[in-house]
C-alpha cells in the first residue's frame, strides 16, 4: 500500500471516528467539543492507533483562517459596535492581565522558570477558544448580549494573545524585552492586519461582482480567508485579525452581490466545512495525548498535572473578578454610563465562566522553538505544553460541563422576545415591499391580470400574518404556528411518496425526480420543515 | 512530505487557476475539460510555476473515488437498467476490442516492444473518462437515453479495464500471464467490488439514521465516496465498482429518508466539490506535460510520430466500428432483439464519436512500473506514458470539440420525454398533497381555517398544473419563466426592503441572515433556470 492511501485511510477513519462522536454527543447532550476530545483522549489510549502529532504550522495556516473567517462572518456587526468597550476590556485588557498573573503564578510554583517562560505560559492560556465558546452555548438558552460579548471576545483575544505571545518568545530566545516596542507593535500589528482583512474582504467582493453566477462564486467565498491569513503574514501583521474583519466585510455585503442560489450553496459547503474543521481540531486535541505521553519525563507526572490545575484556578479566578471590575471600569466614562446599564450580574457571572481553551493555545504551545539564540534548547518547553494540554482539558471538561447547569441555576434564558419581535418586522417589510413592486409590475403589459393577482394574494395572506395586531394570542399563535408547520410536512410527505411511486412504477426517470426533489426540499426549508424526516406514507382515507 | 505552508501555497495557486479557467471556460461554447486541459498546458510552459506532483496514488485515492461516487449518484438507474446490454457491450466489449487492436497496432509499429508492454497501453487507453463524457453530453441537448447510456458506459468500463491494465503489468513484471486467471480476476473484481459498496451504502445508510443532524450526514456521503473505496482496495476487489456501486445505491434510499435540509445541502456541496475536483484533475492534466517531457525516448516525438498517430487512429476507429458492428450482429443472430426498434443510425455515430479518455488513463499510465521482480529496467515505460497523453489529448480536444457540430449536423436533440414527465411528477405530487389534506381534515381535531390556508395554496398550483395539461411542453416552459420572471422582481423588491431595514439598524445581521434565507429559498422555489438543465 502507497503511503498516499495510508494516509487517505487515516484521514477516513479520524473521519469516520469524529461523525461517530459527534452522533452520540447529540444523544447524551453533552457540547461536541468535549465528547470529541474525550474521545481522541481514549483513542490514543488504543494500541496501534497511530500517533498523530499535530503541526502548530497546520493549525494555524489550514484550520484557524476558515474557522476564524466564518466565527466573523456570523458575527452581527450591529451587536458587536455596541458592546465595542466590554468586548476590548476581555479581548485586550484580561488577555494581558491573565498573561501577568498566570506568568506570575508559573513562576511561584514552577521552581527554575524563567520569567520569560512563564509569561509565555500566560500568554497561552490566555486566550480562551471561539469554537468551544459557540458549540457549547449553542444548546444553552443564553440571553444575546452574552452571547455577543463572548463571541466577539473570541473574535479578538486571539490576536492580543499571539502578540505577546510572541514578544515572551523573543525575550525568551533572545534574553530582550521592550515594553514599549510590544505595545507599539500590537498597534501596528492590529491596524495592518484589519487593513489586510478589509482590502481581501473588497476583492473578494469586487471579484464575485464579477464572476459568473455559480459555484466558482462559492469557491472564492471559501479561497478568501486563506488569502488574507497569508498575506498578512507575509506582512507581519496580525492574520487573525485579517481573517475577522475579512469576515466581517464579507457578511455586510454578501446580501447584494450574489444571487440566491450561491447564497443557499455557500452556506451548505460552509456549513460543512466548519462542522468538519472544528471536528477533526477537536479530537486531534484529544488524541495529543499520544505524543506528548513520550515528552514527559518519568515521575513528573504528578507535578505537570498540579501546575496545570493550580494555573487553571489562576486563570479562572481573575477572569471571574475581571468581570464586575472591568464592567465598572468602562462606566467610569459619563456618556457610556447614560447609554449603557450596568448588566446584570447574572450575565457576568456566565461570561466569567465561559472561558474553555482549545486550539489556539494548543497550537501556540507546540509552536514553541526547540533551541534558543545561542543553541541550548528551550528550557522548560515540554512542561508548558503538557500545562497547556492539562488547562485546555480541564476549562473544557469543567466548565463546558457545568455551563448548562450554571445558566439555568442563574435562571438566564435565550428569550428577550427582540429577536421574534425584528425577524417579524423584516418579513412584514418585506411581504409589503413585494406587494409594492407587484402593484407596478402589474401595470406592464406582459403580466396576465389574474397572475398579478394570484401572486398578490399569495403576499397579502403573508402581510396579515405577520401583521404586529394579528398575533392576539401568543400560546394561540404558537400552537397555530405548530399545527401550520405540521400541515405543511403532511402535505409534502404526501407529495414525495407520489413522486418516489411514480418513480418505482417506472413512469418517471430518476432524473426527473431529482429534479423535483429539490423543489419539495426547498420548499421544506422555507416552510420551516426542513429538519424533519420523511415518515411512511400515510393510510388512504 | 513539505511543509503545510508550501502545500498550501500551491493549493490555493491551482485553484486560483481551477476557478479562473473554469468560470472561463463556462462562458464558452466548448465542454470545460478541454479548456481546462489546455490552459493547463499553456500554463505549464510559463517558468518559475511551482511543480504540481500528479501521482497514480493521489489521482487514484483522492481525487477518483468522489468524481466517481458523484458520478453514480447523479446518474439516471431506470435509464440504466433500460440500456443495460448496450452499456455492457460498451464496457466490457469494447474495452477488450480495443485493448487487443491497440496491443496488435502498437506491437506492429514500435519494433521489438514485447506483447504485454503492447497490452499494458491497450489497456491504459481503453476506457473512456466519465467526467469528460458528462460534460459532454449534459451541455449538448441529445436524447436522455442516450446520455445515460454514455454515462453508464463511461462509469463501469475503468472497471474492466483496469483488470485488463492488472493482468498485463502482472505478466510483463512476472512474465506470466494466463487467461483463466484474469478471467477470475474479472469475475471477482466485479462481483466483489458491487457487494462491497452495496454494502458499505447500507452501513452508512443505518448510520445516517442514528444522526440525523444534516451537516453530518452531508459528510457522511463524502466519506462514503472513500469508504467504498478503499474497502474495495482493501478486499483486493475493484474500488472503481464499490464506488460506483456504492453510488448508485445511496442515491435510491437517500430519496426516502434524510431530512430536506440534508437533501438540499448534499445538492450544494457535491455541486461544487465535484466542480472543483474536475478542476484540478483536468488543470493537472494539462500541467503534467513538462514532466512527462522527460520521458520522451531519444528522438523526441518525432521518432514516435507513427505508432502515436496510429494508436489514436485506432482507439477512435475501433469504437466508430464497434457500435454498428455490434448492433447488426446482435440483431442479426438473436431474434428477439431484431423484434425491438432499431436505435436510430445518428446516436451510433454520436456514441461512437463520444470517446474522450480523461484521468484513469493517465493515472494507469503513470502507474507502469519501470522495473520487474528480477530488477532489470523495463523498455517502453516512457513510449506508453507518451503515447495515453497523446490519447488523452487528441480525443478530448479533437472529438469534444467537434461534437456539437456532429450533433447539430445529425439534427439530434432533446426528445421532450423529460419535460413530459415533469409535468405528470408535478401533477401526482400536488395531487397527493390535496388528498392528503382531506384526509387530513376529514379525520381530526385540526383547525379547518389553516387546512383551508393550505388547500387554496395547493389548489392554485394544482389549476396552474392542470392548465398546462397537454400543452407543448416549450409553450409550457416559456409560462413557468414568466411566472418565475415576476417573482424574481417581487423576490429582488423583498430583499431591498430588508437591507434597508438592517442598514438602518432595525433588525440585526442575525435577523437579516434568517430572512434573507427565507427569500432566497422563496426564490429557488419558482428557479426556472434548473428546469430542462439536464
């Protein structure tokens, strides 16, 4: 066998393994990430699973650009303005004082670290993971602002971290270190990166406008975020920062550039690609377990696992103070204070809380150089990455667990009733500026008279519907809404059988099927359907 | 194996150039394989370009097993089954045919070349690509009978080729060669590789249904794709049929069960994966020249000039002769297939000019061994390697781009049996549908008002359906794009309205994303554009 096909084999079955864990997540309702790196942990436990030691480089340069890109992409710009100040604060502000106080720590305890060392543990885990943030509290009912300042801080943190991460490794090989020299280069670093983002996110824009209607659109939207994380760093700038805000760009003008049908393929092979990135990075996470075991000197076993625990404490402690500081530190300016209410404690505490480390630190973590300046090698190396593997296992397995509890404990729930309230307000304009075009439409001479009107009653049904005074009733609506949803599936279930029959009896080709397949399907998903599966066919009345 | 960063760097420059020639290429009047191919070509003479490593085992195990599954599960089984003795004729006994009259015209024309280096290129150049022959026939508007058949003949002929290719690398690396043996070969290669991805579609099937997220099950149908695959590898059975067997068979149970989202997004993302995967292979394609140079016996392709030209002449002759050949013989001797209609003499001259080779054959060819088990180098290993490109090239630009013409000169076209059967598809389905709700209201406590809601729906399309009832089918088209047409506008006037609202700040990006979706699916509702595409 070629080495081609081992590898190709691999790959199937870390695939094959990864769909598994996912599938029994979903039953155990247990967040992804956690069950996946559990689950890599175990497989490098089975002897004859081969090693896989994951290369910082591929992390960073195959992994982090798309997953970073879509995070943004997904992020609502709108929310993310607003809560600029509390998302700074945890973005820049906590990263460097957790790098200060975990390196502080490190240092205590770790008896021989340098201080360069030990800030460059703090600035590892520093920053927590935008992936896990999202798919655990993606099955808790959290209030939006949480969910905005989590992610939005995800978004960012990663990019202070990398700096100073960089500038402890500098110190570390070389023995130099300028405070001033850091800070500028963030602001540099920061400014060019953003800048890098924005021009790919323009020329992606520029080129789409451009293409031919199709799937070559598609595949730009996904070249986009590798473009921008190399050249901002061949540029030296931040790459994390280019792929956020090419993201960002991107999400603001994708409405009008493209047409339907590149928007529903997008966000299938998006859909797909992320689930599957975050996936692999996940139970490669876990499965490091392998590789690292033989790093480990014998013995200290014990020492890296109570280093790795107290730093976890350490992080999670200033975090939790961090939040009811810094939330009155921005209160200090008088016209935020009047904009803004203190948020509730409640959500601060779930923010505090919500800090799982994943790839990020990791990655940076194995991409520690092995020798310094002079060609000693680094000391301490293996022991930070084992501490970072223990802190990443721990805030994931600790706090990914407790989240739902915690939030439910705290009485938070998804609902403010804004968002119901915006998305119903953007289908009536909708529905209404419809009506308004078909009135002038209609005025044309191509336009049967009874079309116009089938058409227009088609929307004016819908304008009732979503008519703010039509809703009397909000248990009413909701089980109207469910027997309406019901309704829908009946009647296409219904459909689908006739079709698949007429198939089976050989008085339609496949293809024709296929074709209409897709009409039901999409009409399932616009229905709200979508999700359901087929059931058998219903008895003749 | 170099460092991500570098590989990454070429990936996105390969695709870059994939997605650059491709929307090009859509533009053109000509099937993309061969503008792809081309452009690969140019660009291979262009200096400084990385070099882009084209092995046997990447085309064979990463590239070949979802170009193939895709090409299963896009293809028409009733149409299949329907012409299942014309595609075996094609896929195993042209393959052979071919095989033996390029061994005999190659042993001819290169002196001293032994008989199982002549039967390793007969071999290599005997199938047809199925990606090449999809282009092809799905652009042009030719009878769908006879696309399924090309395409069916294109998905199972690498199958008994490569069993050929075996056999003959087996005699020329061992010396020894027996006919029983690649007989058994062949029966278990075939009927091994079928009950393998028969198999493993059901496996993945059950699991399917244990997941039910759709994303997941959007990525179980890639890893199905390779599953099969290297299953089949692994029994020592054709992966080429797995795979294909595989594809086929999970098309019919993936109609049933999954959810419409999954449906829907497995459409999407196999629609571009494929696209890019045929990018890259054809982009490769014509890059692998500068490479192959190297190959070339002293005297360069001059001194092959001869056993070149006639190698193609007879790889498109034998195929030109085979069709007719085949079906006056059979009707001829058998009687009950002389009972049938006689297919029309303009698709046997068509599918025998739709002979285009693609990437199993260069892939085969690459994979020659230079040395037997004894270790003394093999000869010939560069004239085989030479000769297939040549093949590749000469049918996918010579026949491709003359097709059309042919076409048109036959005055073949779409014969309107798909667009019938649409019609009646649409009309059962909706006829379903309003049965289904008097059922529905008829037997329980639901709210008459919303059954009422739901009937006007379906009733309206079910008048519109019934209105078009024997109509031309054209005439029939021409009124579903004009419906379409209005509610494009209505579509673009909705779309309008809710930026304007999240441009204002009314709704947030999260709310604009869900009813942007809502009025993009409304739109692929009443696309027009894919009717009548296939």
């Amino acid at each position: 066998m070629s080495e081609t096909f081992a590898r190709v084999e691999l790959f199937v079955m870390l695939l094959t393994a990864m769909l598994g864990l996912t599938a029994l997540a979903r039953r155990l309702l247990i967040p992804y990430p956690i069950l996946l790196v559990l689950g890599g942990l175990a497989l490098a436990f089975i002897p004859g699973v081969p090693s896989l030691a994951l290369e910082p480089d591929l992390v960073f340069v195959v992994f982090l650009p798309p997953i970073l890109w879509a995070a943004a992409y997904f992020t609502s710009l709108r929310e993310f303005r607003r809560n600029l100040r509390a998302i700074g604060l945890l973005a820049i502000g906590l990263v460097l004082i957790t790098t200060l106080v975990v390196g502080w720590v490190a240092h205590t305890i770790i008896p021989g670290i340098s201080w360069a060392a030990a800030l460059c543990l703090g600035a590892i885990v520093s920053p927590p993971d935008a992936v896990a943030a999202t798919a655990v509290l993606s099955r808790i009912g959290v209030p939006r602002p949480v969910i905005t300042v989590l992610e939005g801080e995800s978004l960012v943190n990663d990019a202070s971290a990398l700096v100073l991460y960089r500038a402890a490794v500098a110190a570390m090989v070389s023995g130099a270190f300028s405070l001033g020299a850091t800070a500028g280069s963030f602001v540099v670093v920061a400014a060019v990166g953003v800048l890098v983002g924005l021009a790919v996110g323009w020329l992606t824009r520029w080129a789409v406008r451009h293409m031919p209607e199709g799937f070559g659109q598609v595949a730009l939207t996904l070249l986009a975020p590798y473009v921008a994380w190399v050249a901002a760093e061949r540029l030296h700038a931040s790459a994390v920062l280019a792929c956020v805000a090419g993201g960002i760009y991107v999400r603001q003008h994708f409405s009008v550039e493209v047409s339907p049908l590149v928007r529903i393929q997008a966000r299938s092979v998006w859909d797909l690609v992320i689930f599957l990135l975050n996936g692999i990075i996940f139970i490669l996470i876990g499965l490091q377990l392998g590789p690292l075991r033989r790093t480990l000197a014998p013995g200290s076993i014990g020492n890296v696992l109570t280093w790795g625990i107290l730093i976890t404490i350490a992080a999670t402690v200033v975090r939790m103070l961090w939040m009811p500081l810094g939330a009155r530190l921005v209160r200090l300016d008088r016209g935020y204070r009047e904009r803004n209410p203190l948020p509730p404690a409640r959500h601060l505490i779930m923010v505090g809380w919500t800090a799982m480390r994943g790839v990020v630190s990791l990655a940076t973590a194995l991409a520690l150089p092995l020798v310094l300046a002079d060609g000693t090698p680094l000391p301490y190396r293996a022991e930070i990455i084992l501490v970072t593997f223990v802190v990443i296992l721990a805030t994931l397995v600790v706090q990914g667990l407790t989240l739902a509890p915690l939030a439910r404990w705290l009485g938070l729930s998804a609902d403010d009733g804004s968002f119901q309230q915006e998305q119903r307000l953007a289908r009536e304009h909708a529905a209404q500026a419809a009506i308004e075009r078909l009135d002038q439409v209609s005025r044309e001479e191509w336009v049967p008279p009874s079309l116009a009107s089938q058409v227009r009653g088609h929307y004016e049904r819908r304008l009732q519907r979503f008519h703010p005074d039509a809703v009397l009733d909000p248990s009413c609506s909701a089980e109207q809404a469910d027997a309406q949803r019901r309704l829908r599936h009946e009647a296409l279930v219904a459909e689908r059988h006739a079709l698949v029959g007429l198939r089976n009896r050989g008085e339609i080709s496949d293809d024709v099927l296929h074709d209409l397949e897709r009409e039901l399907d999409v009409e399932a998903l616009r229905q709200g359907v979508g999700h359901l599966t087929l059931g058998p066919p219903a008895a003749p009345a | 194996m170099r460092d991500p960063q570098s590989v990454l760097q070429l990936v996105v420059l390969l695709l870059s150039l994939v997605l650059t020639l491709g929307t090009f290429a859509r533009r053109l009047p000509v099937p993309y394989p061969i503008v792809l191919v081309l452009g690969g070509l140019a660009m291979s003479f262009v200096p400084g370009l990385p070099e882009a490593p084209l092995g046997p085992e990447l085309i064979f195990t990463i590239f070949l097993p979802p170009v193939l599954w895709a090409a299963a599960f896009e293809s028409d089984l009733r149409q299949l089954r329907r012409s299942a003795m014309p595609i075996a004729s094609l896929a195993v006994g042209l393959v052979v045919v071919t095989t033996i009259a390029v061994a005999w015209v190659a042993h001819l024309t290169l002196p001293g070349i032994s008989w199982s280096s002549a039967f390793i290129l007969g071999a290599v150049v005997s199938s047809t690509d199925a990606v090449a022959a999809t282009a092809v026939a799905r652009r042009l508007g030719i009878p769908r009978k006879l696309i399924a058949q090309l395409e069916g003949e294109s998905l199972l002929n690498d199958a008994s080729a490569l069993v050929l290719y075996t056999a003959a690398v087996t005699a020329r690396v061992t010396g020894e060669f027996s006919i029983q043996a690649a007989l058994g070969d062949f029966v278990y290669d075939a009927v091994g590789g079928i009950t393998v991805g028969i198999a493993v579609a059901y496996l993945l099937h059950f699991v399917s249904r244990l997941t039910r997220d759709s994303v997941a099950n959007v990525a179980l149908t890639v890893l199905a794709a390779y599953i099969s695959w290297i299953v089949g590898e692994k029994v020592g059975a054709s992966a080429v049929l797995a795979c294909v067997a595989c594809g086929l068979t999970m098309r019919r149970h993936f109609l049933i069960s999954g959810s419409s989202a999954t449906r829907v997004q497995t459409a999407e993302v196999w629609e571009l994966l494929v696209f890019v995967l045929n990018g890259f292979i054809f982009v490769l394609l014509g890059l692998e020249w500068p490479r192959l140079a190297v190959d070339l016996p002293p005297g360069g392709v001059r001194a092959i000039a001869l056993p070149l030209m006639a190698v193609c002449a007879t790889v498109i002759l034998v195929r030109l002769a085979w069709l007719p050949g085949m079906t006056y013989g059979a009707r001829a001797l058998v009687p009950s297939i002389r009972k049938g209609p006689q297919p029309p003499r303009g698709w046997m001259l068509l599918a025998g000019w739709t002979g285009m080779r693609g990437i199993v054959t260069l892939a085969a060819a690459l994979a020659v061994p230079s040395v037997s088990v004894t270790g003394e180098s093999l000869p010939y290993r560069g004239h085989i390697v030479i000769i297939s490109f040549a093949v590749i090239l000469v049918t996918l630009v010579l026949q491709g781009l003359t097709l059309a013409p042919l076409i048109r000169w036959l005055g073949l076209k779409d014969d309107g049996e798909g667009a019938r059967e649409l019609l009646l598809a649409r009309r059962t389905a909706l006829d379903a549908s309003v049965a289904r709700l008097d059922a529905i209201k008829q037997s329980g406590p639901s709210d008459p008002q919303l059954v009422e809601m739901n009937r006007a729906f379906y009733s309206a399309r079910q008048e519109r359906a019934q209105s078009l009832d024997g109509v031309d089918p054209a005439v029939a088209h021409a009124s579903r794009v004009a419906l379409a047409s209005q509610r494009s506008e209505l579509i673009e006037a909705q779309r309008q309205a809710v930026i304007a609202l999240w441009r204002a700040g009314t709704i947030t990006d999260q709310t604009l994303a869900d009813a942007e979706r809502e009025i993009d699916l409304e739109d692929l509702m009443f696309d027009a554009r894919r009717d009548g595409s296939k």
